[in-house]
C-alpha cells in the first residue's frame, strides 16, 4: 500500500542520516573558518552568575528539590522550570557564530524533522568541547533532583541544535513531544515578538492539544521540562527567534522502553551518540538495570 512505502522510504531516510552527518561534520571540521572560535569551548564565563550559583548549590552537600526549587521558576504544577543559563554577551555572539555558518557554502543538515532552518551542532564539532561539559558538569546535577525517576542523575548522551524562526522560513512549530527524558530550551534571541511555547500534559495525545499554558521565551534562559511534555511553539509575529534545544536521555531509561514507541527497543548500529540507547554485553543481557539511583 501507499502508506507501508511512504513508511519504508521514511526508514531508508533516517538510515542515511547518519552517514550524511558524519560526512557534513568532516568537510565542517576540514573547510569552514569559525568568526568566533572561542564561543566552541563552553567557559564559564558564557554562563550567568546565578546559573552557575544553582550548579554550585546542587553540587553541595545536602542539597535537595525543595532547596533547588527556590531558585528556579515554575510553570503551574507541570515541572516546567526557567533558569538562567547565559551572559547576553555570550547569546549575541554564539548567534553571530551561527549566522557565520548559515551564511557560508558549508553543507547544512535539519537540525530534526520539524524544524527546516537550524544547526545541528555535533556536524559544528560542538559535542566534545561545549556540549558534553554543559551537560554533565551543570545540567546533571539540577536534572538529579528535578527528573530523578527519568534518569536525571545520568543522562549519559544528548542531541542538540539551534533552531530558527523568522518570516518566510520556519514560524511556529506544532504539538509534540520530544525523543528524549529531558530538554533543555534555551532562547538566544534576536528580537522577536510573539511565539511563546505552549505546553498540555505530560505523555499526552500530540494533537489536538485541548489545555495548555503559554510560556514566553526570555533571551538567555532556559527551561527546562520533561521529553514527553507534550508542547510546541505559537507563531512568532515579527523578528527572528534562535533558540539552543538539548535533548538530554538516559541509556538507563529508554534501553528498558523506547520514549517514542513505548516498546522494549531493538537496536540498529549507529555512530555517535546513537538516540541513547546502549547494547548490553553480549556475554549477559542483565534482568535489572541500575536506573542511577532513582530509589
């Protein structure tokens, strides 16, 4: 039928993904000349004072959610929290980076298959030195005490991409939910009007979405909320809208379920980070996970 091969075409796409990526990450890597190279390895210097004050707070001793929560702002009883997460400084020049790299000859992939204009920012070389840091040294100790039964105490891989919304191009984005145990959203400008996200329940129907709250972007901080969060983004009126997404996962997590099917996952071979599944060792395939001290 129609359907089973626009199905199997869609299989056969995603398969190539991932050697296009690699092959756009090594002509990158070869060919392009970052205007910003600095902007590629996180400092803390990029980060706001008060974000790196949660990361010091969640870091010490004792620290617990209710300690946690006095410092974040929540969004109706959905664990949606915003944070601050960067300088403006470094907003407007990661922006300038990237508008650097629209505008050059390199090859481009979509940063997902909603999204049309973007950057993937593994093909940018970002994973090693901003990306892995990001999450594992400053994010991973506020997703332990926010998100401790999807794994936020080890969220061992991640995806992540900028996204842009301007007229004519990309301008709002429909209900989904995101391949993922946690996202961090973290808008870096321009000047826009309009757009919020909205947000209905946690493992909801994607559409249609019949209650929601609307959540306004603040340049260069983040929210935070759950991959099965169902939500999307309203239409910007005016502007350009650049946000940084990081799918955070868990192997611990979606090696039991897969988050987008709900079904014990069978795994293909990929390269990199793979949507964060793990092959246990082939001499013993454990009955229980250690879901990283979810107890």
């Amino acid at each position: 039928s129609t359907v089973y091969l626009q199905i199997e075409a869609e299989v056969q796409r995603r398969k190539q993904l991932i050697h296009q990526s690699v092959e756009r990450k090594a002509i990158i890597s070869k060919c392009y000349k970052p205007k910003h190279p600095e902007v590629y390895t996180l400092q803390d210097s990029f980060l706001a004072p008060e974000f790196l004050e949660i990361v010091r707070f969640c870091t010490s001793p004792g620290a617990d959610l209710q300690g946690l929560l006095r410092y974040l702002e929540s969004f109706s009883d959905k664990r949606i929290y915003r944070l601050p997460v960067f300088t403006e400084e470094f907003c407007q020049t990661f922006v300038d980076e990237l508008e650097n790299f629209e505008q050059s000859d390199m090859p481009k992939g979509r940063p997902n298959t909603m999204n049309n204009y973007g950057v993937l920012l593994n093909e940018l070389g970002m994973d090693e030195t901003f990306l892995t840091p990001l999450r594992e040294r400053c994010l991973q100790p506020i997703t332990a005490l926010l998100y401790p039964e999807l794994g936020g105490a080890c969220l061992d891989s991640h995806k992540a991409f900028v996204v842009k919304y301007a007229q004519h191009e990309d301008l709002d984005l429909s209900s989904h939910y995101d391949n993922a145990e946690v996202t961090l959203n973290v808008s870096l400008g321009k000047e826009f009007t309009e757009g919020n996200l909205y947000f209905g329940d946690f493992n909801q129907d994607p559409s249609p979405v019949p209650k929601y709250i609307e959540v306004e972007h603040v340049r260069a901080q983040g929210l935070l909320h759950r991959g099965g969060q169902i939500h999307g983004a309203l239409p910007i009126a005016s502007g350009e809208r650049w946000n940084l997404i990081v799918w955070m996962r868990s192997s611990a997590i979606r090696n039991l379920l897969c988050p987008m099917c709900h079904r014990k996952p069978e795994l293909v071979e990929a390269e990199g980070f793979g949507d964060g599944f793990t092959d246990p060792p082939a001499e013993e395939a454990p009955q229980t996970v250690n879901l990283c001290a979810l107890g």
